[in-house]
C-alpha cells in the first residue's frame, strides 16, 4: 500500500462494490469520529496507527506506548559483531505524532471491552471504537530454573529485545578469550523471528574470527530438531566458519539434549535432559508467550499463550472490536506448517490489513479481501544473505498459503543433476538488500 493514498482506496473500495464512493452512506463516520486506540508502538501498532491516518485522516488515532525510543530487533544481531550502530535501529515517535496521531507514553494497565476502554498506569483512561492491541511477545522467565528478568539484565542477557541487552551481550562477546565458549539456547517454536538465533551464531563467530579468537566456540543449544533456512545456515557458517564438532559453530539439536531447562549463573552452566554446558557467554532465549496485556483481557486463547484472530480482518475470536497483530497473534496456514512467522514485516502487513478494514468499516464500505505478506533476511557476513517469502490470501474464511509466490533463496543454482554454486555476487545483493528492507519497514511503521 506504499503507494495508495486516503482517495485512491476508497475508490478502489467503492469499484469494487461496484458503486460510486458518493453514493455509499459514510455510516459510522456519518454520525461520529471514530476513535481507534492502538496498544504497542513497535512494527505492528505504529504501522496500524500511520496506515489509519493515511488512509483516513478522520480517525481519531491514540497510540499507547510505554517507550519513547524504539529499538528494531531485525539487524540487531549485526549489532553484536559491531558491523551496525545501535542508533541505525531507533526511532521516535515523533513521526506518527506529525501524522496526527495521539502518541501517548504510558503502561496500559487494563482493557474493559464492556466499557470499550483502556486504561493505563498513569490514570488515563481512554474509549474505544476500534481497539488495536499489538504488545509483542513477553519472555516467560519462570520456564528455565535459575532465569529471572534480574540475571537476563546482569549475566545471562536473551537480548531478544533489542535495546540494553544487546550492548551487555555484545560486551560478553568482546571480552570473550580466545578459545573461550558462548552458549546461545533456543526455545520450543514458536519464537520471534525463526531464523534470528542462527543469524546470531553467525554475527558472533564473524566477530570472533576478525577479532583474534578464532578458536572461540559457538555452541547452539536448540529445543527443536531442525529450524529455519537451516540449508542455507549450514552451507554458510561451513563455508566461512566451519560447523560441526570440529567448527566455530556447533548445533545441538532437542533430540539430542539441546533443551536447556536450568541454568546456574553463578557457575555459568546450563542443565539440560542429557548434559551440562558450560560457557564463558550464555545467551539464553527464554520461552515465549503474547505480551501481558493481551493474556491479561483474555484474548490469549490458544493454550493462554497466544491469541487467536479472524483471517478477513485480524479480530479477535474472543472479543469484538479488538483485534490483535503481530507477535501476540497466530495465524496463517497452521496444520500444514506454514503459520505466519513472528516477524516485523508480518506485523506490518498485519497492521495494514486491520487498518484498511477499519477505513472501510467507518466509511460504510465493503470489506477489503486482506493479503497477508512476510519478507525475513537472514545476514550472516557482511557480504552474505539470503532471505524466506512468505504470501498467505483469505478464502473462505481461512488463511491459504500461497506456494507458488512464497519462496526461499536458492542453495544452489543450474540443474538437479547438474548443481551449480550460487555465486557470492548474488549473497552479497542480499545482504546489502537486508539493509534497504530495513529502512523501508523502519520507515513504513514509524515515519
Ligand atoms: C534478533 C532478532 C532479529 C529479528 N529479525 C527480524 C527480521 O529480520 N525480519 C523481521 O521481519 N522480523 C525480525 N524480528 C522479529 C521482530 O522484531 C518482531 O516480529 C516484531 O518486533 C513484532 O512486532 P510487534 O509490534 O508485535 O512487537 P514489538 O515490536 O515488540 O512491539 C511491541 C510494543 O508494545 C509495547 N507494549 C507492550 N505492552 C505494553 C503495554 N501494556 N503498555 C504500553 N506499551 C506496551 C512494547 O514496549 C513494544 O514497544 C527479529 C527479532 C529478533 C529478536
């Protein structure tokens, strides 16, 4: 919708229902300004909020946030190899204020969908048409013996939300001596960004390698038996660092003990079901869950943990006039493996397609048909990266992978029986790509 302005779609709205944008009764905005509260400023709800108001600058738009300066977890693992500076990941949000947004920075402490309003730690409350609830996800601490919030922020940093935690970690890693071992545990999927704990291997062994420890391990400690991209993982970490026993980079898998359910920080160990692991940097990934907020007004339905939401329009199944995007939400072809990943650009695409619904909603228009988008880079040397589409439509009320537009960098080019390598041009344009990707998204949910 980079394009499309306020006009354009509610043309395109009004042609497809086959009427004149002038003759369809404005019906809700006829009588009152609507008022749609977003909950979360990251990639979700500041896309939700700027897409609203560029599509209809009559909405009444509050966002809630709790920071004043966000920090983008996409290309935060380039941070800890120093090859990017924490502040190429940050914005304000003085962008979507400009926009007309109302930026509110507060906790929201309580949603009554009864009284359709939110409330926040500070004592404001504020009333609803449309609420958007976007938190991200919140790490469940409990779930490892030995983790707290106080030994993620002093020693054991899971780094998943970019900001403080990635510099101590990327200060571990400097410190690290050279022979020295860094530990990197994976939860159970789902998880935010699938392939982001691979990418890390390879950010931190880049770092190793060019800074006098090349004899520095990696060992990754995975509760699943296999992950994303991971062909073109291990052609790469082969290829520039070596993996395997003998490699900087060593992967366990959960069937073979990789699990990590304890860790003592004093002795910078992690217990698993088959063996401890000792490190000299433990960067535990703890379990994830939808942010509090959402578990809290029960919209997290699907086993307490994440929420469940209608394809047409990202609503929740279990409260009307809410709907919930992002990290907090499932969705996507499901049973066939193909569920949408916990990714900034599906939070994006998510945001969008609430935002055009409720447009049509308030000006009495005819529900917009959603197609759901995701684009992840993976960049595992400054001149190396590769990237997963994923498309998902919406027909008969369900969510249908699209195969033929999804898609993977290749491992290889020319024929089945006659392979070639891809050429390093073609890892280099991606990774380079990764970078414009960034700040398109960067701009498109913040500007
Ligand atoms: C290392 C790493 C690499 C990644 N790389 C990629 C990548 O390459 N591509 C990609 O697409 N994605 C990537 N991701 C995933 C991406 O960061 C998330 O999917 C994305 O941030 C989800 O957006 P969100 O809006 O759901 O949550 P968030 O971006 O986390 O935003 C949620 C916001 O809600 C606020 N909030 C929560 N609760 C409250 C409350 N009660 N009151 C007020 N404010 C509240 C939080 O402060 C936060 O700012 C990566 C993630 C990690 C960790």
């Amino acid at each position: 919708m980079h394009m499309l302005d306020r006009r354009n779609f509610l043309k395109a709205l009004g042609a497809a229902a086959g009427a004149s944008i002038l003759s369809i009764p404005r019906g809700f905005a006829a009588t009152a300004k609507a008022r749609v509260v977003v909950i979360g400023g990251g990639f979700g709800g500041g896309s939700a909020a700027r897409y609203l108001r560029l599509l209809d600058p009559g909405i009444d738009v509050t966002l809630i946030e709790r920071g004043t300066l966000y920090t983008s977890c996409p290309l935060s693992n380039e941070v800890l190899s120093g090859s990017r500076a924490i502040e190429s990941l940050q914005a304000g949000y003085g962008g979507l204020a400009r926009r007309g947004v109302k930026v509110v920075h507060d906790e929201v402490a309580a949603i009554d969908p009864v009284k359709k309003s939110v409330s926040t730690a500070g004592g404001g409350e504020f009333g609803y048409d449309a609420l958007i609830v976007s938190p991200g996800v919140d790490l469940n601490f409990a779930a490892i013996e030995g983790l707290s919030q106080e030994v993620a922020e002093t020693r054991i940093p899971h780094a998943w939300k970019a900001g403080p935690q990635t510099l101590l970690l990327k200060k571990q890693i400097e410190a690290l001596p050279d022979g020295g071992r860094v530990l990197i545990s994976v939860p159970k999927a789902p998880f935010r960004c699938p392939p982001g704990p691979y990418e890390r291997a390879a950010q931190i062994a880049m770092y190793c390698q060019q800074h006098g420890k090349k004899k520095a391990k990696i060992l990754i400690l995975d509760a699943n038996d296999s992950f994303s991209k991971r062909p073109l993982f291990e052609e790469a970490w082969k290829a520039l660092y070596g993996y395997g026993p003998n490699g900087m980079i060593e992967w366990v898998a959960g069937a073979s003990g990789g699990g990590v359910e304890r860790v003592d920080a004093g002795a910078m160990t992690c217990f698993g079901m088959l063996d401890d692991f000792r490190g000299d940097v433990i960067n535990i990934i703890p379990p994830h869950r939808a942010g509090k907020i959402a578990r809290d007004a029960g919209l997290a339905t699907l086993k307490g943990n994440w929420c469940e939401v209608k394809p047409e329009n990202m609503e929740s199944k279990a409260q009307k006039d809410i709907y919930v995007i992002g990290d907090a939400c499932v969705g996507g072809e499901t049973a066939t493996g193909n569920g949408f990943p916990k990714s900034a650009h599906m939070a994006n695409s998510q945001a969008k397609a609430v935002a055009a619904s409720l447009v049509a909603k308030f000006n009495g228009l005819p529900p917009p048909v959603p197609v759901y988008t995701n684009t992840c880079y993976s960049v595992v040397a400054h001149d190396w990266g590769f990237s997963v589409v994923h498309l998902f439509r919406v027909a008969d009320g369900q969510w249908v992978y699209i195969k033929n537009g999804s898609g993977i960098s290749p491992t290889s080019f020319g024929t089945k029986e006659k392979p070639q390598p891809v050429p390093r041009s073609y890892r280099k344009m991606e990774a380079e790509y990764a970078d414009g990707w960034l700040r398109n998204l960067m701009a498109d949910a913040f500007s």
